[in-house]
C-alpha cells in the first residue's frame, strides 16, 4: 500500500504516512493517493498549536489493475451495444413474443450491470493512523482529549439470540481500549425479559475482573468466549508476562462459573417465581402467574414467564437501570492478590464504563417499529444521561473483535479534512462459526470489500446495521457543516421545527452541546426520573418526525439502508474502514433456510425504500450522482428475479418435439452470448484482485445471487405488489441464532433442512434444467442427429448446465447430511437426466405406433 522508497521493514517510514498497517500481500496493489495532502499538512505545521494532524491515510489502486478494469468495462459496454444492435436487426424467432421478453431482459441486465459497475471504477481503500490520534489526544498523565461516545447494543429474544453472545458483545465493549471515562454502554433489551436484565448483572459482575485482565495482558479479542476458544494468539503485549499463564488459569476458571450461572439463569428464575408465588396466595389473583426479582420481595415490571395483562411481549411499562455508574476522572487502581481475590490488579486501573439498562414501554395498538425504535429510545435517553457526540450500534450477536476499533472510527471523524461532513463510519460485517467454503456466502466479500470500497471513493458506503459510528447530530437532522450558511455553522435548537423531537424539553436543550465534539468531559444528568421515562413511552413520538426526518427511519424493513440514504440525501458523507485484525465479529445463519429468509428481508425492504418517499429517484442535489445511481440499484435489483426466471425456463423449449429458437440464427446469438458472459468474468477476476478476495468469494457470490432471483426476490416482488393493494404483505421473519460449542456442532446447523414454500421455486428451476438436458439428450438419440445438430444442441445447453452448477449450494442445502458426501448429487443428476432421455427416446418410438392406430380406429 505504499512506495518502496516510503517504506522501512514492512511498516511506512514517516509517521504521518504510517496509518498502521503493515504493507501485505493482501494491499499490494494499493497505493497512496492523499501524497500531497499529506505534504501539504507538514508544510503547514500540522500538529503545532492546536493544529489536528491528518488522522487517515487514502489508497488507490494501481495505475495499471484500475485502468484494465476500466478498459474491460467499457469492452463490454461496447459488446452489449453491438448485442442489442444486431438482435433489433434479426427479429426473427419461433415465437415473437419470448423474443421481446428475452430483449426487454438482457436491456434490463445491461442497465443494472452498467449501474453497479461505474459505481466501482474510483475504489478508495482509508486507513486509521491511530497512532498519530493518541500522539494528539492522548496526554502524558493517561488522560485523554478524545470525545465522549454513547455505545448503543439491542436484542429482543434470548432464544433466538442466546444470551452468552449477548454477554459477550457487552463484555467485550466494557474490555475495549477506549477512555474509560468517556464512553457508556445502553443496552436494549426489547423483550422486557428479567434473563436480560439478571443477565446484564451477572456481566457486570463478571466485568469486574474480566476489563482488568484485558488491560493488564492486553488480550486481543476482548470477548472471552472468543478469546479462550482461540486456536491462535498472538505475542505477548502485556505488562506481566510472568504472571500471564496463572491469571489464564484462573480467569478461564472464572469464565466457565459464569457461563454457568448465566445458562442456570432461566431456570433458577422460574424456581425462584414459583416459590414466591406459593408464599403469596393471599394475592392469588395479583401474584399466580408473576416473575419475581432476586431480592425475592419485588414483581418483574417487564414481560412475565407466564404472560399477565401489562407484563407480556408488547404490553408492559418502560425499565430503565443504571448497572454502574459513570466512573470517576482519576484511575482507581485494582486490588491486589488475596485468598479471595488471587488475580493481583493493583497496576491496573479498574474502572468500569457507565452501562444502563433499556426497556421502552410496549402498548397494544402502537406499532412499535422493531429495532429503529428501540434505538431511537436509545438515542434520546442517552442524549439525556451522557450526550456523547458520537454512537456506535450493535446487535446482540456482535462483538468487539479489535479493542483499537473505537479509536479508528474517531480517525475519520476527527480528521481536518473532511470529518466534520462525515455523518457515519461504517465496518465490514464479519462473521464466526460459518463453514470454511462459506457455502451460503454469509460473509458477502463482494459487497463489503469491492462494492463499499467503490462507494468510498464518491460520498461513501451504506450503513448496515450493525458495527457503525454516527454523528449524533447527523441523527437529529441537522445539515452538515458544508450546507449551512455561514451564519449557522452550529446546529442549534432554534433551527429545527417545532416539535420535531417531542415535548421533552431537557431532550431539546441537549442537543447544541451533543454538537460539540470537543467536549470531553459528560455533564451530569438533570433531568428528572419522570421526564426521562416519558421519552421512553410508545406516545412520545406521536405528532413527531421521530422515524421520519429524526433517528433511524421506520416502516421500512431495512431501516439501516434507509437511515444510511437519508443522510447522504442530506448532504452527509461516510466512510468504510476495514481493519486487520477485524473490528467487529458476529454469527450468521449457515442453515439454508434461515440465510434465504434473511435475503428476504433485505430485498423487500430494499423494495419498500424504491417506492417510498426515499426513493433515490427523489432525492435533492446535495446527493452525490454516483450516490445516486448506487442507491437505485441497491433498491431495484430484485426486480431482475422476473426477466431471470424467464430465463430459468427458456430450457423447457427442449421438451418440445423438433427444434425451436428463440433467436436466429441461433450459432450467432450464442457467440454473442459466450462473449458477454467471459468479458463479465474477465472483470470479475480483475476486481477479486484490487479487493484483495479470493475465487471462491466471488464464485459463492454469483452463486448466491442467483439462488436468490429464483426464490427469494419474486417472494419480495409479491410483497411489493400486496402492499400497493394496501394489503399487509409478506412477514418477514428475523434471523435466529443457535447457541452451539465445539465445531462438530457448530456445522451442525448447516446440515439441517426446514422444508418452506421459499425453497420450491428453485427446485422447480433445478427440475426443468435436469429435464431440459435429458430431453435434448433424448432427441438426439431417437433423432439420430448429425454431429452439426448435435453442436447446435450443446451450445444451447451450456447455459443449463451453467445454471445447475450456480445452483449446486442450494442442491446440497436440500440434500441435508446426504451433502456430506457430493458425489451423490452427481449420481442423483445423471440418474435423472438418463432417465429423461429414456422416457423421451420411448415415447418417441412409440409415437408412430400410437398415430396408426389412430388412424385405423
């Protein structure tokens, strides 16, 4: 990623162009691309009085990679005009109406290949230079001038996601390399569930020892589940390297007491419940069915075991607790090394960072908007309990993987160039426990390390979801610094309408020193505990633009892409940085059926935001145009499932009797077809290799694509098409998580088949390849056809077996643990394409025996 001359074993020389990271086979093809900036910043004396230092490094790619994957664009460009020209001057086909179909498509797949690709031709690859923001912000006592953060986590069910990931995550934040003093953790349980909120506290308790350990050993990754399962580690870092293999003894000893108590949780709950109800049966009609608080004397106020009117999923009152306060300025040193407490810590500061816990109140007959409410809850009691200028979101099953990740985001939004403008920084979804050939392609290395790079070079990537900083102003609306007048450079209160953000008062005056990100000190919380619940009823938003024009938007099933669109359409950039060691790390569902319903979701919901008021089409010109075009082809692709399910079925022609065309001459057509199709593998391999990705990545990501048009995105195409009669639609369905140890079981899942409607449409497509194949093969036994037929035949059905191998993941997820063994899906196909052929060849010989009977009859 860097010149020869600008680099000294392995790492970049000077420590403004350092961005640590060490050049690697993986960047090679990466260059500088901010060189001047970067002089220019000396020049100027970056640095010295006051001056912020550039926090970021750019890179390119090289001259001659980006310039033939320009070349091979336009080649192909060149192609499909030359494709369309020749088809337009020979119509002719053995039924016309097919032939418009199959133009209108390829027009169709021309345009949105054309608009996914020029996004791409200005891939920007930025890098953190953290060492260069604690030069700057880091003071010499171990204070620090780096800004307050809010960190917000959510999880609804601690079934669908298991409660040792959610721990985890929040361990992992609490263990994070940030100033302890400056960020708070609000975590969303939306279920209301006493598992959370017992659970949170045994976490904190846990934390007590875990956060020291990680500082005093600098333990990378700082989520214990993760760390102690690790097969590899790296070398040592910390302070106390004799003690090291003792303190892993006994805090892995502890980890496995707390893994315990939390999985007793439920159980120990339930016995605890029923033993009071016992002692309460002079309240029988008041206490039979309620969940009892530890203390033994106090009702659950949240969801009950046994649902009760007001204590049930969306029906019971707001929760808010503070699991440990905010932390004094000054460190506060552990204790040292007793017979109760045998790990020493009395060098080590044992601060812990403030976390609350949040629970919105639930009503019936208020839709409560799934996880962009509960963050939007989140964003307001936050803003009154610590008002950090900058929030990074998690799902439950995410956790910090790179205790440096924090501290990288703020490199982005800190920098002098363009920090200011920058609404959010996002990172690459990366995932534990999936097969080793990602055989459902859940890590999506096309997406996030080709596509979001290409974004980064025009107004920057999408959010999605999950692992992204925020600015938080950039969440209350406001215009970014480059938009405003010059007599508004801050956002102020005055300058949104009235009641834009609901009738708390405290909330609204918060809001210019959330603007200030400088302040790094949290202001102690005024408000009072009647106010702060308000902001946390389902009423507060009524007459609001809370959902709309405030926080992340609503009644869009992918409120992240759509959150993400509304600030660009603002004027906000963002940034991706991909980090190594990754940042952040979850689960994904490696079970066929729970992946397709996950893409279900993605692709209605991209569908809902094309024909909503945030369609891209709509957006004013502070969009980017690049931007633009990005985001109408992020909400327009699963309409291609129609024109490419057409195509699925054009191999039924085969099944009939003599030959029949789509288009003549069929030899040219098939030239052309070939050529198109090499030139877009051409590109394909040139891109894998900028992004730094692998053949299979990309062979799994055609793959998938194409299992997706076949039944996921018509199933999003009638969710559209219901909801435009103003009926419900489809229900999406979230993704669960399964709890699993070791990698036998881990594997477990991916073996499992949940037979649903979503999987038949593609099994009908893999039906009529087989059979298409069998046909033709049975023609040209019982045809006797010349070899020139023959030929004919087989460049025709090139496609089928194309289609076949794109389809052969979803093949094995339906084979279930007869996959172990692929060979047989081999045997099954060439059993069913002889015996295809055997049919065909019998009945055509029994053809002319069955016509002169008829004609004596």
């Amino acid at each position: 990623m860097a010149s020869p001359a600008a680099v000294r074993g392995g790492r970049l020389a000077d420590p403004l162009l350092a961005a640590d990271v060490v050049v690697g086979a993986k960047d090679r093809y990466w260059v500088p691309a901010d060189e001047r900036e970067i002089l220019a910043s000396q020049k100027s004396g970056a640095g010295e009085d006051g001056r912020v230092p550039l926090l970021y490094r750019t890179f390119m790619v090289n001259g001659f990679l980006i310039n033939l994957y320009r070349l091979l664009t336009l080649v192909r460009v060149i192609v499909v005009i030359l494709f369309f020209t020749w088809r337009m001057r020979h119509r002719d086909s053995d039924a016309m109406w097919l032939w418009w179909i199959s133009v209108v498509g390829d027009l169709w797949f021309g345009l949105t290949w054309l608009l996914n690709q020029i996004t791409k031709l200005k891939p920007r690859k930025c890098v953190p230079s953290i060492s260069v923001l604690r030069d700057q912000l880091d003071q010499p006592d171990g204070g620090s001038d780096l800004p307050l953060l809010d960190v917000f986590i959510n999880t609804v069910d601690p079934v669908d996601e298991p409660m040792l990931y959610t721990m985890n995550s929040i361990l992992s934040i609490l263990a994070t390399d940030y100033p302890v003093d400056k960020y708070a953790t609000y975590f969303s349980d939306d279920g209301g569930s006493l598992v959370h909120y017992e659970g949170l506290q045994l976490a904190a308790e846990f934390a007590a020892s875990w956060v020291p350990f990680c500082r005093k050993h600098c333990v990378e990754p700082r989520a214990p589940e993760s760390y102690f399962w690790a097969k590899m580690r790296g070398e040592y870092a910390g302070s106390a390297p004799k003690e090291f293999l003792d303190d892993h003894r006994r805090m892995r000893a502890a980890y496995e007491e707390f893994k315990a108590r939390l999985d007793g949780l439920s159980a120990a709950i339930e016995q605890r419940s029923e033993a009071c109800n016992r002692a309460n049966r002079k309240d029988k009609e008041e206490c039979a069915n309620a969940t009892w608080m530890a203390d033994g004397c106090t009702q659950w106020q949240g969801t009950w075991i046994k649902p009760a009117k007001g204590h049930r999923k969306g029906h019971h009152p707001a929760i808010l607790q503070v699991m440990l306060d905010q932390p004094s300025k000054d460190p506060e040193l552990g204790m040292t090394a007793s017979s109760d407490h045998p790990l020493d810590f009395s060098a080590v500061d044992a601060r812990l960072p403030m976390l609350v816990y949040i629970a919105r109140e639930k009503r019936p007959g208020y839709d409560h908007q799934k996880k962009a409410g509960a963050m939007n809850v989140q964003l307001r009691v936050s803003a009154l309990l610590s008002n950090a200028p900058f929030i990074i979101n998690f799902d439950g099953d995410h956790y910090v993987n790179n205790s440096q990740a924090f501290r990288a985001a703020m490199c982005f939004m800190l920098d002098p160039r363009d920090g200011a403008d920058t609404a959010f920084v996002q990172f690459p979804q990366r995932f534990d426990d999936v097969d080793p050939t990602d055989r459902y392609c859940n890590h999506n290395r096309m997406f996030f390390d080709a596509t979001l790079l290409g974004l980064n070079g025009i107004q920057g990537p999408s959010f999605v979801g999950t692992g992204c900083m925020f600015r938080r102003v950039a969440l209350y609306s406001a215009d970014p610094p480059r938009w405003r007048p010059d007599d508004a450079k801050e956002a102020k209160a005055s300058h949104y309408r009235p009641n834009m953000f609901g009738k708390s008062t405290s909330f609204i005056n918060s809001m210019p020193a959330a603007a200030n990100q400088e302040r790094s000190v949290p202001s102690p919380p005024t408000v009072g505990e009647v106010e702060l619940a308000d902001t946390m009823t389902c009423a507060y938003e009524d007459g609001t633009e809370w959902g709309n024009d405030v926080g992340w938007v609503y009644n869009i099933a992918t409120e992240d892409v759509v959150t993400g669109f509304r600030l660009h359409r603002t004027g906000w950039r963002s940034t991706y940085c991909a980090m190594e060691p990754d940042a952040f790390r979850g689960t994904a569902p490696i079970n066929l059926t729970e992946r397709l319903y996950q893409i279900l979701r993605w692709s209605g919901g991209s569908l809902e935001m094309f024909f909503s008021r945030f369609c891209p089409l709509l957006a004013g010109r502070r969009l980017h145009p690049m931007q633009r075009v990005a985001y109408i082809n992020m909400t327009t692709y699963p309409v291609s499932t129609f024109f490419i399910l057409m195509y699925y079925f054009y191999p039924v022609m085969w099944l009939f009797q003599g030959e029949f065309y789509i288009q003549r001459p069929f030899q040219t057509f098939t030239l052309f077809v070939v050529v198109i199709i090499a030139t877009v593998e051409l590109i394909g391999m040139v891109e894998i290799r900028w992004a730094g990705l692998t053949l299979l990545d990309w062979v799994r990501n055609e793959q998938f694509y194409i299992i997706g048009t076949t039944g996921v995105y018509p199933m999003a195409m009638l969710h559209i098409l219901l909801r435009s009669f103003g009926i419900k639609g489809v229900s999406f369905k979230l993704t669960a998580k399964k709890l699993t140890s070791g990698a036998r079981e881990r594997l477990a899942e991916l073996y499992d088949v949940q037979w649903v409607p979503l999987l038949v449409p593609t099994v009908v497509v893999m039906a009529v390849n087989v059979a298409a194949i069998g046909a033709a093969a049975g023609k040209a036994i019982a045809g006797r056809w010349s070899a020139a037929q023959v030929a004919g035949a087989a460049s025709g059905l090139v496609f089928n077996v194309w289609m076949l191998l794109l389809l052969y993941p979803f093949a094995l997820g339906i084979m279930g643990r007869w996959s172990k063994r692929p060979y047989i899906l081999f045997v099954v196909l060439v059993t069913a394409v002889a015996a295809t052929a055997s049919v065909y060849v019998a009945l055509a010989g029994s053809l002319p025996y069955l016509h002169s009977r008829i004609k004596l009859l």
